[in-house]
C-alpha cells in the first residue's frame, strides 16, 4: 500500500472535474519535487488524507507541471494549501504545518 494511495494528483486538464466538481470537501496540496518543506508535509498530507478518506479528498498540484492552476490560485509559495468545499476555496495556508495544525486548520473551515 502506496503511502499516497488517497492524494490524487491532478493537473490543470483535470483540476475542475477532480476539485471544483468534487461532492467532498477537497484539500489541495500545490507543491514541487525541489521544494524541502514540500517534502516535509507530504507524509503529513498523505497521512491526512488515508484518516479522513469517505470525508475529505485530497489532492496534490505540482505547480512546475500545472503553472497555469497554480496561477489561477495565486499561488506565490510553496508548500500552499488550499481548502475548496462546493467548488469555491474557503481559505488557504502557506508554509509547511505539523499535522495537529493542519487538522485544526481543517477542522475548524469546514464546520
């Protein structure tokens, strides 16, 4: 079993139907290979995302491969997170977190 097998990677061909179109709240991780603190939170993430499978989807974006997402979101630093529930983000954290904040973070945006 993949340590990722729940973090689905999309790009920008599929980001729409994969994120803005998902029944579940979707968390997104835009990242990229060379990027230290990336590496540091994708196990965090895709611990995350096997916890709460059913509940919450993850997803990640390379921005080196999905510029123009990225660009459409803003997206300066990374690692960025967004949280998109019913297609419209509903807040979004730069940086690397530990796992205790980003549930909190979660938890506490999609009440």
């Amino acid at each position: 079993m993949s340590e990722e097998e729940n973090v689905i990677a999309v790009g920008d061909d599929d980001f729409e139907a994969e994120v803005e179109h998902s029944e579940l709240p979707v968390l997104v991780d835009f990242y990229a290979d060379w990027c230290g603190p990336c590496k540091m939170v994708k196990p965090i993430i895709a611990e995350v995302a096997s916890e709460r499978a059913g509940k919450l989807k993850v997803c990640k974006v390379d921005v080196d491969k999905s510029q123009e997402t990225a660009a459409r979101f803003g997206v300066m630093s990374i690692p960025t997170l967004i949280l998109v529930k019913a297609g419209e983000v509903v807040d979004q954290k730069v940086g690397a977190v530990s796992k205790a904040n980003l549930l909190k973070w979660i938890d506490s945006k999609l009440v």
